[in-house]
C-alpha cells in the first residue's frame, strides 16, 4: 500500500556524515550556519534560526514573546497535537477557535469575536500544508496589536500570494523538520522572525540566554563579564542534523514539484467520484500537497475505498478540544463539520501514477 507518509533521505549522505562524526565538531558549527543559509535563501527571509526539534522552536516562541503561566492565546483545535502541547507545559490558557470547514483552517471571524484583553497571542496553524486567510488573520492581530504566528508544521514550501509561508508578513513563522516533513533532519524545526529585536532576543534564548561572541575570554575561560540574563535552552541544532538539512535543501524543489504534480493528477481522478470533493483552500494559496486533502460524504466508506484501491488514506489528526490537558472541551461547528468530513491521500514525492488506476 502506499503510505500517507515518507521519510526523504538523499544519498550518498556517508562521506559527509563520516567527516562530521570524526571532527571534533558535533555542535552547531558550518553546516548549521550552511543550513540556516540555505532556508533564508528559500524562504526569502532575513532572520531565522533552526533548533533541535519543533517543541523546542515552540518553546523558544513562548519565551521570546514573553508569555507565561495563565496568559491566553488563541489557537487551532484542528491541527497536529505537536503544535498546541507545548501551549499546555507552559500552563497558557488556549482559546479554541473555529475553522472554516471547507479548508481546515482558522475561521477569520470566530478568531476575532474570541479575542478578549486577555489575548497575547494568535497561532494560525496551516493544517496539511494548506495555508489559512493569512491577510485576514493578520489584520486582526495588527488591529488588536497581537502577534499573530503561523504554524507551519506541515506547511514548509506552501505558497500565499506567490510568497512562501514564512515571507508573508506574518510576525513569526515555525516550521517542523521532523521525520515525515520536507525537508527533514531526522528532528528539528525553524523560526521565521520579522522583527530583528526578537530574532536576537531568540537566539539567546536557544542557546542557555548564552552571548556566544563574548562568552569566552581570549584565553578561551568563560568571561565574567558576560551576564546571563534569559533563561534558555539547549536548542541548537547539531552538525549531523544541519548536514542532512542542507542536503535536503538542495533537492526541495524537485521533491515539491513532484508533490504539486502528484496534486494534478488527484484533481482529474476525484472529479469522477460522486460524494467526494476536494479541499479547496482559496484562490490566493498553493500548498506543498504534503497530503491531498478531500471532504468525502462518507468518512469511513471513503477512507475503505482509497485503501482497496492501494491508497494509504486517514483523517490525519483529531482535534484537540477533545483533550482534558487543555482544559477547554469547547464544541465547535466548523470543526466538527471538518472533522466529518475531511480525509487524507497520498500525494507525496513517493507517489506513482503509472498503475494505479
């Protein structure tokens, strides 16, 4: 069967991998900052840091925008629970916001009738790798004076308006390079900052709230002199992972085109099916088709059809207003309709057309 997920890995990879584990240098060194390079160039953006795994860019985000215990944020119930956990170690109170049912993402006037005084922050996941009404939801957070982050767990390469998710104009931006994402490092993640402030601010905080550039004295002894004055995390990235990233990126495109191409060819074959539409996301986005995502009249039956056929086919995630760790079993129309309704193909680099229909 064709699976939903696969994990890319570019070949001769052991060359370089031998050189790094023989080194001396295992930590974030060249590859990191090769890697880094590599992003800003694909993205289009100036200021970003990669990190060890996508909880702890989360974590690195809550710290930097200075929230704490009780503050409250608005959020997607309807996304990985990898992006809303770290919201619940933090102890933040999460308002869930509705979605629009046709796209899976937020719900541009649900997310503004939940903000209250209260609201710090607003997170706008892209469920799947179809980007939400970036312009909409951005507005409401320049209105109300909030940042607003997009979540791009599954959203690395999706496009709005001809900008890549993380050159949008959004406040920040994190993506997962996780296993089973593109481009993957084994584990790890990124941020995406607008402001430089927050950048510096971050990159302290990834690494021990440490100022690397004067850390050490001449003589290579710690400096007394430099002040710790963050509390941080081990959040760097290491030369293994920043290597296999930076291999990656050099095939990204092909491996998104592929993925786009695959999306064609879903679009003939699910005309032809009666009860089946597809998840159509507005004109403004095109996604990385990390999976094709239908709305079929009939959930169970749709999901048992794709896997006769050799079609590894699921509903993804489950929404997570269903979780007692959040503290907030909120009943919501446009999820539950979404949740009904929505189911996941394979559209990934991996998929092959020739036989299977």
């Amino acid at each position: 069967m064709i699976p939903i997920y696969k994990p890319y890995m570019p070949e001769n990879l052991i060359i370089g991998i031998n050189e790094i584990l023989y080194s001396g240098q295992l930590g974030f060194g060249k590859y990191g900052k090769q890697f880094e390079s590599k992003l800003q160039s694909f993205i289009g953006c100036e200021f970003i840091l990669s990190v060890s795994s996508f909880n702890t860019a989360m974590q690195i985000v809550l710290n930097t925008l200075g929230l704490n215990y009780a503050d409250e944020i608005i959020a997607s119930p309807v996304s990985c629970l990898a992006s809303n956990q770290p919201f619940a170690i933090k102890g933040l109170k999460v308002v869930w916001a509705d979605i629009d049912p046709k796209t899976g993402t937020l719900c541009p006037e649900d997310v503004k009738s939940k903000i209250s005084k209260n609201t710090k922050a607003i997170f706008h996941n892209h469920f799947c790798g179809y980007v939400g009404d970036v312009d909409a939801i951005n507005s409401i957070g320049k209105e109300f004076g909030i940042p607003v982050i997009d979540d791009g767990i599954e959203a690395f390469g999706s496009e709005y308006k001809g900008k890549k998710l993380g050159n949008v104009d959004s406040d920040l931006t994190i993506f997962s390079f996780q296993t089973v994402r593109l481009p993957n490092t084994i584990d790890g993640g990124a941020i995406v900052f607008k402001d430089k402030e927050l950048y510096e601010k971050a990159k302290l905080i990834r690494d021990y709230g440490i100022d690397r550039a004067i850390f050490r004295t001449s003589d290579g002894e710690i400096n007394p002199e430099c002040d710790i004055k963050l509390s941080g995390y081990a959040g760097l990235m290491s030369e293994l992972n920043s290597y296999i990233g930076t291999k990656q990126m050099e095939d990204i495109d092909s491996l998104l085109s592929a993925q786009r191409n695959n999306a064609k060819v879903w679009i003939k074959e699910v005309m032809k099916i009666e009860g089946i539409t597809m998840l159509r996301p507005n004109s403004n986005v095109n996604p990385n088709y990390w999976v094709f995502g239908l709305l079929c009249e009939h959930k169970k039956d749709a999901i048992n059809t794709f896997r006769e056929k050799g079609f590894y086919a699921t509903g993804v995630h489950i929404n997570n207003n269903v979780y007692s760790v959040f503290n907030n079993k909120v009943n919501l129309n446009g999820v539950n309709e979404f949740m009904n309704h929505f189911v996941a193909i394979p559209s990934g680099w991996w998929v092959k057309f020739e036989s299977a229909f």
